[in-house]
C-alpha cells in the first residue's frame, strides 16, 4: 500500500522526500504540494514515466503535461525565442502561481506527448517541491486527479483517485496554505496559463493571478493577440483553448497545477 508522508513532521518529511527523489529516479509517480493544488509528478526526461502519469490520470497523449522548474534559470534552458514580456511577467509572478506556454528548446531529450513544439513551464511557490525540483530537475507535472475529476486540494484526496499507481504521496497541508500563510488566500486555486507562442501574449486560464496583475506589469498592447481567434500551438497541442474558464474543470483540462 502506498503511504502518505506529513511533511509538517521532520522525520516524516526526511522519509518522504528521500524515497520521492528514488521513486522519480526509477521513472514512477510521485504526488506533491504545490502552492496551487496538488500535483501528480514523474520524470520530464523518462518517456515511460511521462507516459505513466497519463495512464494514472486516464488521459492520452494529445494532453501533455505542464513542467514544472525549480528556477529562473532553467526558463532559457528548456524553452526558445522567450519574449521580453514573458521575462517581466517570470519576474514579477516566480515563484508562483504562474504557467508560460513558449516553444520548446528542438533539441530536447524527452518526450510529453503531442506537444507541437510547446512547453507549459511554471516554477512553482512551495518549499517542499522547490527542495524536490532542485535535486530531481525539471518534472512533468499534472494535477493530481482522474480525468474529469476536480484537482485534488490535499494528498489524501489525490490518493483516493489515483491509489497505488503513485509510489509516494507527499502532504504538505491544503492547497492554498502556502498563499494563506501571508494573506494572500485567492478564490481559485488553479494557477494562471499564458499563451506565448503566438505574435502577443493570450490568458488561456485565470487563475491565482488575474488579467489585471498581469496587464499592470505587462501592459494590455501585450495582449493583442487575444482578438485573433485563430488557435496557437498550445491550444491544439493540449486543448486548453477549450478550458480557459477558472474553477476545477479547467484545471483538469489544461493539465497545469
């Protein structure tokens, strides 16, 4: 049977992690907290694991998963042509609720699904998978839950949904502790997709950031693109085009945690 790990306990937390780093290690599943809700990890570099996680969400290859960062750095490292408002609104909203879909670097090693091209990269605001991206690298990164299913808010939750097809689920509270914590609560706890792979930026979900936080930092010129209704990359790739509603529908539909 599959154990639950309160990371709030130091001998549990140093248990949980140890064991989640060999579980990505051998290209199995590992459920962890995000600052958003609950995410469903695997390897980004393992082709089978990749496709292990869609298997244990009951998805297919047409919805690829998001991939989630353990720093800035990493953006220009997985990802090409990153426009100058993509790196004022990394600055602004990382580490946070915050996912870019930009073209993929082409020479790439991995293999997420039918991406065309396109990469979701989010670096996400929680310490336990910040400590667990720094010592695993770059992971693909779903929300923890079955298709159709509304995103799971605590590890128990995602266990109920997804049982023993995850090696070691990691609990670091309810969804939404980390922006609670400093007062920061938001109504939906999705994180929000911005399209980048077009001529201007497109908002694909609101989420933890509204428009509005955005367009301060970016302008509304940034998001011209949005009048086109002409589909990017990222929406045929991953059918997020047809989810750019808030709530738990759309958060598993875009894949993003």
């Amino acid at each position: 049977m599959t154990s639950i790990y309160d990371c709030s306990a130091e001998a549990d937390l140093l248990t949980g992690m140890r064991l989640a780093r060999a579980a990505i290690g051998r290209g199995e599943l590992v459920v962890v907290p995000t600052d958003t809700v609950y995410g469903l990890a695997a390897d980004a570099f393992s082709p089978k694991a990749v496709q292990r996680l869609l298997e244990a969400k009951g998805r297919g290859r047409t919805s690829p998963p998001p991939v989630l960062i353990p720093g800035v750095p990493t953006l220009d490292a997985l990802a090409r042509d990153v426009p100058e408002p993509v790196r004022k609104l990394v600055e602004a909203f990382w580490p946070g609720g915050l996912t870019i879909v930009l073209h993929a670097q082409p020479s790439l090693q991995w293999d997420l699904g039918e991406t065309r091209g396109t990469v979701a990269l989010r670096m996400p605001r929680h310490r336990i998978a910040l400590e667990l991206l720094s010592e695993t690298g770059p992971l693909a990164v779903s929300s923890a839950n079955l298709s159709g299913r509304p995103a799971a808010g605590t590890a128990q939750a995602a266990a109920d949904m997804l049982g023993d097809s995850v090696a070691v689920y990691l609990d670091g509270g309810a969804a939404g502790d980390e922006y609670e914590a400093v007062g920061e609560r938001p109504g939906d706890l999705s994180s929000t997709i911005v399209d980048a792979t077009g001529d201007g930026l497109r908002l694909v979900r609101a989420g933890v950031i509204t428009r509005a936080e955005l367009v301060e930092v970016v302008g509304e010129e940034a998001f011209a693109a949005e009048t086109s209704d002409r589909p990017t990359p990222a929406d045929e790739a991953s059918g997020a085009g047809e989810a750019s509603g808030a709530g738990e529908t759309s958060t598993d539909e875009a894949s993003a945690p």
